[in-house]
C-alpha cells in the first residue's frame, strides 16, 4: 500500500523534514559541520529521537550517529522492552 501525497525526503520521527539531511552519504564529517550535527543529533536524541530514527534522518549508519552521540557526552538510554526474570 502506497503512501498518498508528495514524498518530501527524509522525515525525522516527528514529521519535519531534517535540515542536516542534506550531507552526502558516506563523505567525511570533521570540524565545524561535525560540531553541528553533533549538537543538532543531541537536542533531537534528548528529545526522544531514537538513535535508528536518527540515523535514517541524516542517511548515516547506526554506528556513525552512536558514536557521535557518545563523543558529545550524551547519556544513552537503555534499550527498553520486557525484562526476564527467573521463575520462582
């Protein structure tokens, strides 16, 4: 089933289309455009963005946005989800 209406390309996880989207795939990001996606990848991640709906925002793998997440000192959450426990 297809979506109806016009495809405006990548879509963070709140609808918006994602300004950093715009970087190459796979080139390299050093310096100040670094800098930039790191804190722009921050706010979103602190404000409930998951690290995948990040990811396939800014067409960058998993790793790339997880270790750019950790080099600015962001605390990740856990994974989530039902826990085990022994039976007793």
């Amino acid at each position: 089933m297809r979506r109806q209406g016009p495809s405006n390309g990548p879509t963070c996880s709140y609808g918006r289309r994602d300004e950093v989207a715009d970087l190459k795939k796979g080139a390299r990001i050093t310096g100040a455009t670094r800098d930039k996606l790191a804190a722009d990848l921050k706010k979103k991640y602190e404000k409930g963005a998951s690290i995948r709906a990040l990811a396939e925002s800014t067409g960058r793998s998993y790793g790339f946005v997880h270790r750019v997440l950790s080099e600015s000192g962001v605390t990740l959450r856990g994974r989530g989800g039902a826990t085990r426990t022994k039976k007793k």
